[in-house]
C-alpha cells in the first residue's frame, strides 16, 4: 500500500502546485479547510503564521504551517501518505489536537496542545518526528494502530503515551515528562527505545502484553515504578538506567521476561522487584543505593546470574519464594547482603511448608563482601568451609562450622528445619541476626560472638538447643531471643550493651544458667508467657531492668544477683506458682517488684540498699515471704499496696531509712507464738519470739517480733 501511495505522489508531484493560506486575504485561501478543498492529492498547502479553525483533511497532502501557524480545534487526518509540518494544533473541548486516523502519515516539528488527547493514532504505519505535545491533565498521545513511530519527540502530561491493543510500534529518542509515561496493555512486539522519562507516577507500564524491547531508556524521577510489567511475558528489558522513586523495575505476576545490564539506583523499596514472578531471568544488572538490590517477593523459579548489587540496605531479598536460582552475583558494601526469609503472610499459599520457602538453588559462585555464600540444603555430615561469607543450613543434619567471620547479612548464620548441627567460635556482625535458627532440634552454638547486629542470637520454634560462651553485644534489639521455643539452654553466655539481653517469649522449659546481661537500655533478663523455666546463678546489672518476668507461671529464680538496675532489680508481673530463692537485688531502684502475681515463694533473697524500697507488692495474693534480708533501703524494705492473704515472717528488716515496711491490706506478718514473726531493727523486744506487737502503717501487724537478728534459727 506505501508503494502504490508514494508512486501515485511522485506522478502528481508533476503537476503538484502549492496553495497559500493567509488570514489576512493576500493567500490563495483563508482557512485551511477551504485550501483543503482547492488542493489535489500531492499538492503542498502553506499556511502563514495566524490562528484558524481546525480541518479534515481528506486528501494526500504536504501541510506546511511555517513555524507561526495555529489551529483552533482539531486535525483530522482520513487521507492516507500526509505529510504535515511546523503546525501548532490546539483542541477545543476534549477532542484530540491531531487525529491520524489513515496510514503512512508524517507528522514533523508539529506542536500539538489537547486538553484532554494531543494526538490519537488510530491508522497504521504513521510517524511522528520532532513533535512537541501538551496534555496537561490528560493523555499526550494515544497510540492504537500498528508498525507507527514516535521519534525525538517530547511529551508532557499526566499521560505520555498510551499504547492499546496494537502491535511493532517504536517510540524511540523521546522526552516524556509526564506521572504516566508509557502505557502499554494487550500490546506485542514494540519497541521503547533511548527515551527519557521523569515523572512521579509510573515510567513504562507493560500490562498482558508480550514480546516487548524495553531497551536503554534513561527514566528518573519520584515514580512509583521506573518499569512495572504487570501480568506480561516474554518481554526483554535491558540496558536501562532508572534512578529514584520507590521501585526501578517491577515484575508482577509476570513470567519469562528478560531483564538485563539495566542500571538500577536510589529505588527506595528496590532496583528490580517481582512479586509473583515466574521463570524470569535477572542478568547483570547493577543495583546500588536502593532499599534492595533486588526483592523477589512470593517468586518461584526466577533466574539471577551475575548481578551486582552494592550500597544497598539489602542486596538480594529472597522473600516468600522459592526455587530460585542464583549464579555468580555479587554483593558488597551492603547493609545486608543477602536476605531469605518467608516474607509476609500472603505467600503461604505458594507452599506446603514454610521450609519450601528457604529452598533456593545458592551456589559457592555468589560472593558477598568477596566470600562465597555456602547455601547447605538435603546434606549430612559435612564440615561448613570457614571462608563462608553466608551460611545457609537448610533441612540438614550433623553439620558442623567454625571460625566463620561473617557480617553484613540478614542472617549471617541461617539454620532451618535442621537437627544435631554445631557452630563453634565463630564471630558475626553488623547482621539483622547473628545466627538465626527456625524449626531445629539438638543444635549447639558454643564461644560465638555477635556485635553490633539487631538481635544477636534468635530460636524460633526450635528446641533441645544449647548456646554457650556466647557473647552479644551493641545489638539493637535482643542480644538473644527465643520464640515459641522448648527446653533451650543458655550456658555462660553475656549480653551486653543491647536493647533487651536475654529475651524470652512463648518459650517452655528453658533454661539460662550463669549468663551475664549488663548495661542493657532495657530488661537485662526478660521472660514473657514463657512457663516453667530456670533461672539460675545469672548477673543483671546496670540495665534499666534487671531480671523482668511476665506472664510466665511455675518457674524457678535462684542464686541470681541483680544489681545497679534503673529500675527494678527483679520485677515479677502475672506469675502463678513461682519461687523466687537466695538472689540478690542490691543498689536498685526497687529491689523485688510484685504485681498481680499468685503463691510466690520469696525466700532467702538480699534485697538491701535500693533507692526506693527492697521489696514492693501490688495486687499480689497468697505468697510466701520469708527468710529475707530487707535492709538499708531509702523508703521501705517491704511495701505492700492492695495485697491480701500474702504470709511474711522470718524476715530481717534492717536500717531502712524512711520505714521498714507499710501495708494498707489484709496480711499476716507471723506465723504465730511459736515460730514468731520478723526481726525489725526499729522495734525492741525481749524475747524470740517477743510478745509486743510491731505495728504496721497502716493495717498491718507482726504480733511476735523478734529480739535478735536470726532468733528463729
């Protein structure tokens, strides 16, 4: 059909004339509609500078409108092989500027202004070069037919281009500066090429479209996605360079695209993101300063070979997906390197397990920080090499590693669903988690070190697990924590200087035997609905809590020392059937701190020279208060407010400078005649037990005081 037109134009070029259009009356017409009538097929129109209405043109013409040139109201192009050139069009209303409803047309330096739609393409083969159009609150340029090209021209709008059900169109060396550049749904085989995109909404958009080239275009901006393909295949995105906004390049519920040597920088969520995505393939992309390098999200079976992915806060995110498979990428200078994890909620339909999702294909070729990642899955009985910058133990067992120097990772140790593995004297840093373990049994982490992590060592769902000469330190978070854990032991471990030491939660039967927790911001020692567990022979000190449990009924606090704690040395809330035995908590601010607690056994335990006082009890009902040592504090050694049917004897209350003990409730502070009640050093009595009363502010009473420290030994 192009032939047959340009061979019609070159035999009427013989006999082409020109037809001058002025408003003024000194050309052969004033408006172009009348030119239009007057012309033949071939002939050239020139219209001078001025304003007139808007023409269809209905024949095969050059419309040359001399730079100055403005129409009012639409161009309707029917006629097939126009040239039009160095004409403003400007809509009235929502019509189009300029409407190329016919094919092989060229549209050159025209301007096009529409208020709602600058051009509509609807014809095939047309071209548009060096155009400049305005669509301030709607689409600059809509692009239905086929085999059309969009060249060095510029766009601003709220919509750059949208492009609709059509096929081989190239849009290529543009300027699209719009919150939507390029749109593109049902659409195959185009090609968006060299252009520059800024906007804030998103840059290119490949919707149920496929076989796409997506090739150097330079986009920038606050956009939402640089490139986002929703719901599209087997389109090839390469070379790009996308700086800001959130996301880079998105794949969402995409599969078999190409994405390769793009240039991803500055995405706040990620430089390339797939959420859904299948069977794409990832290649030697460069990822730098974004909140991920790359972040596939609930994504199965994707390929990412050699990629580099640097300044990142996480380098590669595995999250929620599975069978993935990684070859020769390289992490470096990341917060966190590499990140596999289960990710949020909304995967769980993607697998049987959540173990399925830290199945993924890791080979020794990726580096993190110039050290291989080590990801183990399905192995036995293997010693892990020490050069690994990541350990990954996935559904194994009896694997042992030592002196590993890890840092930089999500999890610089990760163990899932894996039995009798052993890491020894090995140090990891500047991680999201030191070692992180889910679903284990029968492991031992022994003579580690973790500093300067968010928790240092995390047990999730894991049990009959032992950490020993473990130290954390400068950790964000925990220095240790266990979740919904069982029969764990901490053995000699420190935590120092982190948010909470010793963190607990839903955890059964553990037990933390000589640990140290010092200088923490908060608990040094906490348990939360962790029941029958042991704490013994422990240290807290100088955190803003010493020893803190809630919630966690039938467990055993002995030989502890807590000590220089902001505030409570021992704090015990919501526990039932506890006991509370020969422990320290000296030079707090409160010493023992009951609340809303249950037959407690407090006994044997130093509770001297707190600034406030050694033992306080709110709410508490039925607990056993004996053999203490309650001396020197600032405002009472025992403080009982709104308790009842609590039994205090045998207790020493020495020195306390403002009261040795108040209570406002129902209470017996003696066990009667015979074994008597306290030793008060502010009450004097003959006799052991004595028989004149210590009173009590405000209601209680200890009928049998004794004479001397001791007297009922």
């Amino acid at each position: 059909m192009r032939y047959l037109i340009a061979f019609i134009l070159l035999i009427a070029s013989c006999q082409a004339k020109t037809i001058v259009v002025d408003s003024g009356g000194s050309g052969d017409a004033t408006s172009l509609a009348s030119a239009i009538t007057m012309a033949s097929s071939g002939d050239t129109i020139l219209i001078k500078p001025g304003n007139y209405s808007g023409a269809i043109v209905d024949r095969s013409l050059i419309i040359n409108g001399s730079g100055q040139a403005q129409l009012d109201g639409s161009l309707i192009i029917i006629a097939p092989g126009c040239k039009i050139t160095n004409l403003a069009t400007k809509s009235i209303g929502r019509d189009p500027a300029i409407v190329l409803q016919s094919s092989d047309n060229l549209l050159v330096r025209c301007r096009a202004d529409g208020a709602s739609i600058g051009i509509r393409a609807t014809g095939d083969d047309n071209t548009v070069l060096d155009c400049n159009v305005d669509a301030p609150r709607g689409t600059c340029m809509e692009l239905l037919g086929k085999r059309c090209k969009v060249l060095n021209s510029t766009f601003l709008g709220n919509v750059g281009i949208k492009l609709n059900g059509t096929i081989q169109n190239t849009i290529a060396g543009c300027e699209i500066l719009a919150a939507q550049g390029v749109l593109m749904d049902l659409s195959i085989k185009n090609r968006i090429e060299k252009n520059s995109f800024y906007g804030s909404g998103f840059g290119v958009v490949l919707s149920r479209s496929s076989s796409n080239q997506i090739l150097e275009n330079n986009i920038s901006g606050t956009y939402i996605s640089g490139i986002d393909v929703v719901d599209s295949k087997e389109n090839n995105i390469t070379g790009n360079f996308i700086s800001g906004g959130k996301l880079g390049i998105s794949l969402r519920g995409s599969q078999g695209n190409n994405v390769t040597e793009n240039v991803c920088q500055k995405g706040e969520r990620a430089g390339i993101y797939g959420d859904g995505a299948v069977y794409n393939y990832l290649s030697y992309n460069e990822l730098s300063e974004n909140g991920n390098g790359i972040l596939l999200s609930g994504s199965i079976e994707n390929g990412l070979k050699s990629n580099s992915a640097s300044r990142n806060i996480y380098g590669i995110s595995l999250r929620g997906s599975k069978g993935n498979v990684l070859r020769d990428n390289v992490m470096f200078a990341n917060s966190y390197n590499l990140r596999v994890d289960e990710g949020a909620s909304s995967s769980a339909h993607l697998a049987a397990s959540s173990h399925d999702f830290y199945v993924q294909d890791i080979d020794e070729s990726n580096l993190v920080d110039g050290r291989p990642v080590c990801y183990l899955i399905n192995e036995a009985d293997l010693v892990a090499p020490s050069v690994c910058g990541f350990l990954g133990i996935i559904s194994c067992k009896n694997i042992t590693a030592s002196n590993l120097r890890i840092s930089n990772s999500s999890a610089g140790i990760l163990a899932v669903n894996s039995t009798d593995w052993k890491i020894v004297d090995s140090g990891i840093s500047l991680s999201e988690n030191g070692i992180y373990l889910k679903d284990c049994s029968a492991w031992t982490v022994k003579g580690c070190r973790a500093a300067n992590c968010q928790i240092g060592y995390a047990a999730s769902s894991s049990s009959d697990g032992t950490f020993k000469d473990d130290l954390a330190s400068n950790c964000s978070e925990e220095g240790f924590r266990a979740d919904d854990s069982l029969n764990l032991s901490l053995e000699n471990c420190s935590a120092k200087s982190c948010a909470k030491g010793i963190y607990l939660m839903r955890s059964r039967l553990c037990n933390v035997l000589n640990c140290r927790a010092d200088q923490n911001q908060e608990a040094g020692i906490q348990l939360t609905s962790s029941d029958r567990c042991s704490l013994i022979g422990n240290i807290a000190s100088l955190n803003d809590q010493g020893i803190a449990l809630a919630g966690s009924n039938e467990c055993v606090l002995t030989n502890n020392r807590a000590e220089a704690n902001q505030r409570d040395g021992i704090s015990l809330v919501q526990l039932l059937n506890c006991e509370l035995q020969d422990n320290d908590a000296i030079g707090n601010a409160q010493g023992i701190f009951v609340q809303s607690s249950k037959k407690l056994l407090i006994k044997g335990n130093n509770m001297s020279e707190n600034s406030r006082n050694g033992l306080y009890m709110s709410g508490a009902v039925g607990c056993n208060v004996t053999d203490n040592r309650l001396q020197s504090n600032r405002i009472a050694g025992a403080n009982l407010v709104d308790c009842t049917a609590n039994f205090l004897y045998h207790n020493l209350f020495l020195d306390n400078a403002a009261q040795d003990a108040v209570d406002n409730n129902q209470n017996q502070w003696d066990a009667g005649p015979n074994d008597g009640g306290n030793y008060w050093s502010d009450h004097k009595v003959v006799g052991n037990p004595g028989d004149v009363p210590m009173q009590i502010p405000t209601k209680g009473v200890d009928r049998y005081p004794f004479q001397d420290p001791g007297g009922w030994l």
